[in-house]
C-alpha cells in the first residue's frame, strides 16, 4: 500500500521534469511506463492519470524522435475516463484527464477517426452521468475535439440517417473496436435540458459544433468555476427582461390605447371528481 501510495507522486514528479529526461533513458523510462498501464484498472485513478501523461509528455519531449506508435498510451486513458463520474469537487483528477485529452488530441495529431469519434462518445456519455463541476469541462474539451476532427460531427446525426454495419459496443477496452459510428451521441439532447446552465451551454455548443471561445472557455476555468458555484450552492440563471402582457405602466402609445385584455374562458367539463367512487 505504501508503494501504491507513493507511485501518484512519484509520476507527477516525473511528468513535471519529462522534458529533462535524458535520450538514452526514454525507452527504459516508456518501457517501466508500459507496464504500469497493463494494471491500470487496479491503481489509483490519479496514478493511472499521471502515468498516462507522463508517457505522453515524454514522447513529446525527449522522445519524440522515436518512431513509437502512442495507441498503447492512448488506450487507457479510454477506459479511465468513466472513473471520473464518482469525483467529488475537490479532487483533481478532473484536471489530470483533461490535460491528458489535451496531449493527446490537440497537442498531437491523431489519424485514427475511429478512436476520436470513440472518444467523443465516451465524454459525451461520462457527461451524462456525471456531475455538473465534472460534465461542463468534459463538454467544453468535447466542443475543442470536434472542430479538431471534424470526421467525429458525424455522431450528431441522426443514427437512422447513418449506414453503418454492427452495433456499438462501449464495453470494449479499446476504442478501435468500439463501432462509434453506429450509434449517435444522444447524451447531449438530453443534457441540454440540465439544471446547471454551464452543462447546458457547452451542450447545445457541441451538439451544434459551434467553435469554443479560448481562453474564456478553457475547461480548467470552467471546471474551477462550476466548483465554486457548487460550493456556495450557486446557480447561474438568466433573468429575462421581457414585459408581462397584463403588466400596467411604461411607454404608452396608440397601440396601447387599442390594446384589449383577454381572458381564456374556461371549457365547461363534468364534474366527475365529485362523483362517487364505485
């Protein structure tokens, strides 16, 4: 436990100081890295976001002369991402997996559409069920990754309009056996009707691919404001400035002069309520 225990801090040292690794040790250092992701599931989840981004920062570093395929890097990052569901406002591993999306999908260029749009739809589905200081910022990077990949607006259509063969399988372990394009991401109807405002905006954002407004929208600083709100117990609602129709007062004009109140009348029912129960 106490090795288990020391390992997070140990990897978030090391990806502090990856680019000061010396070249000799990148292998051995990606080698030790390869095999600590083979138990991810297992270790703590900010262990298993430390070491994601310390092979990611290190083959952007000092390896990144090395011809290594980053899909073993990739991968589990995929399967941590629901882990994020449980965390509370103060943990940081929120901030830990979006630095790691941000290295691995917009620092660096990813060519498999596949594991993109698997991608999309695993933000899309952790957002569902998460909570709001965890779903806004996930919706936010999710906006940044489809006007990166404009291949994954496919997942906005309407799945009886795609042709694709098989069925999705989000139980798979690795994105590229996923079939993303066989389903929709259909969390974000459903989450346009949120009661945070933040989870809103950011979901009809995605849904319509309207492009993120950087730095103001960045989702660290979305996700540090939904925290604060949640813990002054705070929620952001628009007030609107419409005028009532029966409201007395303001500008008058001629039309006012015409205008007429009207009433509903009633449509004459049966008291059924009032009959005995039998």
């Amino acid at each position: 436990d106490s090795a288990t225990n020391l390992l997070a801090p140990a990897l978030e040292g090391l990806a502090k100081f990856a680019h000061l690794i010396n070249f000799d040790t990148v292998r051995d250092v990606l080698t030790v890295l390869k095999g600590l992701m083979k138990n991810v599931d297992t270790m703590p989840l900010d262990a298993s976001l430390n070491c994601v981004l310390t092979a990611f920062q290190t083959l952007q570093g000092p390896g990144r002369e090395l011809q290594i395929d980053q899909k073993e890097y990739v991968s589990p990052l995929y399967s941590q991402l629901p882990r994020l569901i449980s965390e509370g406002p103060e943990s940081t591993n929120t901030e830990l997996a979006l630095k790691c999306l941000y290295y691995a999908f917009i620092k660096r260029k990813e060519y498999s559409t596949i594991r993109v749009a698997a991608f999309a739809k695993q933000l899309s589905t952790v957002a569902m069920h998460a909570p709001s200081y965890t779903s806004a910022p996930l919706l936010a990077f999710l906006r940044q990754l489809i006007h990166r990949y404009p291949s994954a607006s496919q997942l906005l259509e309407n799945e009886e309009d795609v042709v694709t063969q098989g069925t999705y399988a989000p139980d798979a372990d690795d994105p590229e056996y996923t079939n993303p394009f066989a389903t929709s991401a259909w969390e974000l109807g459903s989450l346009k009707f949120h009661i945070n405002p933040a989870v809103v905006h950011h979901a009809v954002g995605a849904a319509s691919s309207r492009m993120l407004q950087l730095p103001a929208e960045e989702p660290t600083k979305i996700r540090s404001q939904v925290v604060r709100n949640s813990k002054e117990l705070h929620i952001a609602q628009k007030i609107s400035n419409k005028r009532h129709p029966l409201a007395e007062g303001g500008k008058s004009n001629k039309r006012d002069k015409r205008r007429r109140i009207r009433f509903i009348t009633p449509r004459e029912t049966q008291e059924h309520h009032l009959l005995p129960y039998r």
